[in-house]
C-alpha cells in the first residue's frame, strides 16, 4: 500500500476517481497505484498527481525520486523532452505556482502560455502580490530580427503576430510585471521559476512548441542552470522598456 499517496488524497479530498480525472487515466490506475507500492507512474502522471494532491512527487514515490539522483555536471537535468508541446501543462503549473521569489519568461513570444494556462494572468498577479518579481522578455514584433524569424518559420499565425498578443495580455498588468524587448533569445528561450528552470534551444525553420526542452533545477555554482540565468540577465540588463519611460514595467 502506498500510504503517502493514500493520506495525501484524504488531505486532499480526493476520491480514485477524481484523481483520475485529474491526471487522464482510468479509475483502475490509480487504484493500482495504491495498492501496489512499487508501480511508479510515468512522470507526467507524477506531476499531475502532485499537483492535484499538493504533495512533493519525491513524498509520493521516493523510488522515482532516489533513479532521477545525478552526480556530475548533468546532475542539474531533471527532464529531458523531444518537443516543448510535450512538457504536461501541469508542470508548467506547478513551477509556477511554487515560485515565491523569481518568475522570469524568456521566450521571444511567450505566446503559448496565455493559451496553455488558464487565468494566467491571474496567476501572475497572485504572485506579484505576494512579493514575487515577475519578468518579461520578448521580441521587439517590428524589429529585423522578428522579420527575419518570420521568413523562416514561414507559419501562418506570424512572429510578431504572436508577440502584439502577449503585449496585450502584458498591458493589462500594468504596474505589475516587468517586461523589455531583446533580441538576444531570439533561438533560445529560457523561463525560470526560483531555482527550477525550463530552456527550449529553437531549431532553424520551425517553431517553438516542436524545439527540444530541458527541465533544469539548481545544484551548484556556475553549473548549467547558472550559466542559463546569467544569460537572462545579461540579455535584461542590455534591454529596453516595452512601455518608454517606464523603466521596465509593463
């Protein structure tokens, strides 16, 4: 019997077949996830599991916690994934719901996610409020930059297109997140979340949600996740205001 699995959805209150609407599966699953202490879910069940119960993934399963430990410069890598389409929304959820101090969003559009996270907006001024900086990087949608992407994705629902919206979406939360153009992640975008971090290197001639992504979390200095951040910050501090003489904010 997996008790932590069980007395986390009795706090919860979550029947086995609740759960299961919550993570997609059939109601049989996750009683055999219950009954049987040594069946592990695939990743993207754990997230979703640990999301709707509110409890830590290594809590529920420290067998899938005690296989992902790494040692070595790649011990940073929490998860590997083909496509960024394939990253479980409930894992960009997560992230952002347990970030206290830092959100940053480094995609050139940051299109997707007002699309894939409901009430996003509302999210983020949740989070502002309770004293956590959130920051925006996109590009500039009239720049040569953006035109030149343009060319090579060659989709319909163009680059700067998808940037206007999200500027939209960002003028609503005036005075509440920061946000500045740059052209410095115009084939890498990188979204922090405290000290987990999700990072999508562009490939040529496709778009964002088919690039392939890396679940990092913070392990030491000067490691793969510090690397990215310093980037972020550089590419920040050489940006400029989306709203002129507004120091930044949105």
């Amino acid at each position: 019997m997996n008790e932590a699995l069980r007395r986390a959805m009795v706090a919860a209150n979550l029947t086995d077949r609740e759960l299961a609407e919550r993570c997609d599966v059939d109601t049989k699953t996750v009683g055999r996830w219950i009954t049987q202490p040594g069946r592990v879910p695939h990743a993207r069940h754990r997230w979703a599991v640990a999301e709707a119960v509110r409890e830590d993934e290594g809590v529920l399963w420290p067998a899938a916690a005690k296989t992902a430990i790494k040692v070595g410069p790649d011990r940073e890598v929490v998860e590997v994934f083909p496509y960024r389409s394939a990253v479980p929304a409930a894992l960009w959820r997560t992230l952002i719901t347990r970030a206290e101090r830092e959100l940053t969003f480094a995609g050139y559009t940051n299109y997707f996610l007002w699309l894939e996270q409901a009430r996003f907006g509302t999210a983020l001024r949740r989070k502002a409020s309770a004293g956590c900086r959130v920051r925006f990087l996109v590009g500039d949608p009239d720049s040569a930059m953006t035109r030149a992407r343009e060319q090579d994705e060659g989709v319909p629902l163009t680059l700067s297109t998808r940037i206007r919206v999200t500027l939209a979406e960002l003028a609503k939360l005036d005075g509440v997140v920061d946000a500045r153009y740059s052209d410095g992640h115009a084939y890498l975008s990188v979204f922090r979340f405290d000290d987990d971090m999700i990072v999508t290197p562009l490939l040529p001639h496709s778009v964002g949600h088919d690039a392939p992504t890396l679940h990092l979390r913070r392990h030491q200095n000067d490691g793969m996740f510090d690397r990215f951040a310093s980037h972020v910050e550089e590419l920040w501090t050489r940006g400029r205001p989306v709203r002129e003489g507004s120091d930044g904010q949105a």
